[in-house]
C-alpha cells in the first residue's frame, strides 16, 4: 500500500470529488513511476486519474456498511 495514499472511506460520509483526485493522481504517480509525465504521455496520464477517481466513486456508491444493511432493513420492515 502506498504509505502517501490516505483512508478515504469515513462513516457516513462520501470522498470528495477532489480527495478521490488527489488518490488517483497518488496511485497513477506510484504504478508509473512518474511524479510529472512527459508531453508525449500527459494525455494518457491525465486519463488514467479520470479513470481510476470514476471508477472509485462509483465503489463507495456500491460499499455495503453495517450501517447501510441496517437501514436498509428498516426501509422494507425486515428489521427484527
């Protein structure tokens, strides 16, 4: 685990766009190799945290909690 890249899953409460930014930009950094791309490679770089911060919100959306499951019991009257 990259030691720069923080806990972004808290109670209650969603990662902000830009937290989810900064961790994909944390992780594309540690699987290139590349603190700045080259010209040549921004494009796919830039891409690549687009990509992974999408994909991660979309994650937390689906992440099932104790909290969540509860909830959701209470919803449909399941709870007992």
């Amino acid at each position: 685990m990259c030691r720069n890249i923080k806990k972004l899953r808290r109670p209650g409460e969603q990662p902000t766009d830009q937290e989810l930014h900064d961790a994909a930009l944390q992780f594309v950094r540690k699987l290139t190799g590349y603190r700045v791309p080259s010209r040549a490679n921004q494009e796919a770089f830039d891409a690549a945290i687009t990509d992974i911060a999408a994909v991660t919100r979309v994650l937390f959306e689906r992440l099932v909690t104790r909290k969540s499951e509860v909830a959701a019991r209470q919803l449909v009257g399941t709870d007992q």
